[in-house]
C-alpha cells in the first residue's frame, strides 16, 4: 500500500493502455459505477476522469442514488438488514430471522416499493452533505484495489505477500481510498481494532507524515466506499457509523435508530421528497397483486405467519423509528417461547 502511495496522478479513473504500450486515465469504471447493471445508467452519471476529489465522490454518490430510484434493490431494505449469523446463538436462530425477515419484506413488497427506493435516496441526499468532509486537499491521486481480501493476496510460507490479483476493475482515487484500512474478509464489518493498528503502523513506518485527519477520513471512506456500493445488506448499520463519524466526531459510537429513524420521516416530509415518493410509488404494484403475492407465500399453514408479518408492517407504519433488525428477530423468538393457555388458571403458571 506505501508503494502504491508513491505512484501519483492527475486525474480520477481507469488505467487505459494504447496502441504504443502507453498508459492514461480515461472514464472510471469502478465497481461502484458499472457492478449491478449500473453501467446502463451511462448518460445520467458522470464517469470522468475526474480532477477534483468532491467531483469524484458525489458522481459515486449519484450511481447510488440512481440505482435506488431505477435499478433493482432485492434483498435490501435499508431500514431491515439483513441478518447476520454472528449475531444469533444458534443456526436455528439465525433461519428463523431471515425467515421472519423473509416474511415481513414480502407483505406489502416493501422491497422494490416506493418507501424502501425513497430511503435509499434519502441516504443519498445526505450522503452529499458529507461530501466537504470526506474529501481532502491532497491534489495527487494514487491506485487502490477494488476489492482487496484473502482471496486475491499470496503469500509464501514466510507470509511475504508475493503477488495481488483482481485488479480488473482497479481505479485512480483519493489517496485516503488507500489509506482506509482492508476489510480482508469482504466483510461489512470494520477491520478489528488490532488489524488497523497493524496497518496504520506499517503505513506510517514508511510515510511518517501522514496527519490524523487523513487518518480519520480514511475511516469515513471505509463505510461510504461500502454503503454506496450497496452491496453488504447492512446499509442502516454502515450508515450509522458514518453519519457519526462525520457529523458527532468524538462520540465513539453516537448512533441511535430511533433518532435515524426520525431523522428520514423529517427528510420524508420535506416538498421535494413528498414529490419524489409520489413519482416512486408509480410503479409499485397494485394491492391486488400485492395480495396475490401475500397469499401465494402464505398459503397453508403459514397464515400465522402471515398475522405476524402484517402486525409488524402496522408498527413499522406507524413508528418513524421501527428497525428490523437483529433485537426485534430476537425478541420474537423469545416471546414466541411463551406458551398459550386455554384457562385463566394455567396463565398463572411460571413458564419453565
């Protein structure tokens, strides 16, 4: 990465090689702009090259916002990420919150509808206001990896490393996208605390000059860089560190759903997000279809579940701050545990 770092440019983009052997910058096609049938939004956001760092980010920015009102979002509901095993005692835990996640996303097609699309373009709408503080003033761009992890690093039984592969989609960026710490494990989870200190050390054995503040934007990009590819399924969660990292610097973990939660329902209210959600919901479908869906997914024995489902979506309407996430799966199944007596007797027994 310190090499890398040495090798600067003018410019924002992809490596291009001509007839002659030579190489120059031309129009950007990282992931973020081309993964996900992005590419067919060409004539709406711009490629580049870009000169400027806040050029660069809100063009990443657009891609995203782009995506959320045109492209497809299954299976990602920003407000109900999706669940993670790491976060359950057990496997069967764990298949029954995607299970009930499974079943609350399908009642009333929250996942392609107008208010899942408009979430994700509030996240964007906010994402630019960002913007001042994630780029730097370095003019020199420098070469990242797109999408560095165990998988394409060899190393020889020394653990040198001895060669980096996958670097199709490799672009010129901010030197912060170099300086963010690698997810080794493609994981929407952050490095561990270790790791980073690791990587910032060896960094700043060889380049002692780096400031803090590149340091700390170099965190922000790591949770932009992941949430505008939205790839991860843990949006909210990215989301959350980000906004806290940018705008409550010195909290070290300042998020709260609730207040997030209210957050979006005042963004939601403003004109111009009123007209944007009416536009959206154009091309949700009808209650019919919708109520087709529900009873072919629920068919059977599943009515039950379907109950469970439709009281959730009552509460998530009527609450601002409703999240779906691994405290409410969890609370289910534990709630779910209690069993239900036919006389007013029994009900006094202890549950065991």
């Amino acid at each position: 990465m310190y090499r890398l770092s040495k090798v600067h440019f003018d410019n924002i983009g992809s490596l291009f090689e001509d007839d002659t052997g030579d190489f120059s910058v031309g129009e950007c096609l990282s992931p973020v702009l081309t993964w996900q049938s992005r590419d067919s939004l060409e004539t709406k956001v711009e490629r580049g090259p870009f000169m400027e760092e806040t050029a660069y980010l809100r063009s990443l920015i657009s891609a995203f916002t782009y995506h959320a009102e045109e492209l497809p979002l299954t299976p990602y509901l920003f407000f109900s990420p999706l669940p993670n095993p790491a976060d359950y005692s057990t496997c069967d835990s764990f298949r029954a919150a995607v299970d009930r996640r499974g079943d609350f996303i399908v009642v009333g097609d929250k996942l392609e509808g107008g208010k899942n699309r408009l979430d994700y373009c509030i996240v964007g709408q906010i994402l630019e206001g960002m913007v001042p503080r994630l780029s730097s003033d370095l003019a020199a761009f420098t070469v990242s990896h797109p999408d560095l992890h165990t998988g394409n690093i060899f190393v020889d039984e020394d653990l040198n490393v001895t060669c980096i592969i996958d670097w199709g989609s490799a672009t010129t960026g901010p030197v912060i996208e170099l300086l963010a710490t690698p997810g080794l494990a493609g994981s929407s989870k952050p490095p561990p605390v270790a790791l980073a200190a690791a990587f910032r050390a060896g960094f700043s054995q060889e380049s002692p000059n780096i400031n803090r503040d590149l340091w700390g934007r170099a965190d922000m990009m790591w949770y932009f860089s992941r949430l505008v590819r939205l790839l991860s399924g843990q949006d909210l969660p990215l989301f959350q560190r980000l906004y806290g990292l940018v705008f409550m610097s010195g909290v070290e973990y300042p998020s709260d759903s609730i207040d997030h939660g209210w957050l979006f329902h005042q963004r939601a209210m403003t004109p111009s997000n009123k007209q944007l959600l009416s536009e959206l919901k154009e091309y949700d479908l009808t209650d019919d279809e919708v109520k087709e869906r529900e009873n072919e997914v629920f068919s059977g024995e599943k009515v039950d579940r379907l109950a469970v489902a439709r009281k959730l979506t009552l509460m998530s309407e009527m609450n601002p701050g409703f999240v779906g996430d691994r405290r409410l799966w969890r609370w289910i199944e534990e709630a779910l545990k209690v069993p239900v007596y036919d006389s007013i007797d029994e009900k006094e027994r202890k549950y065991i």
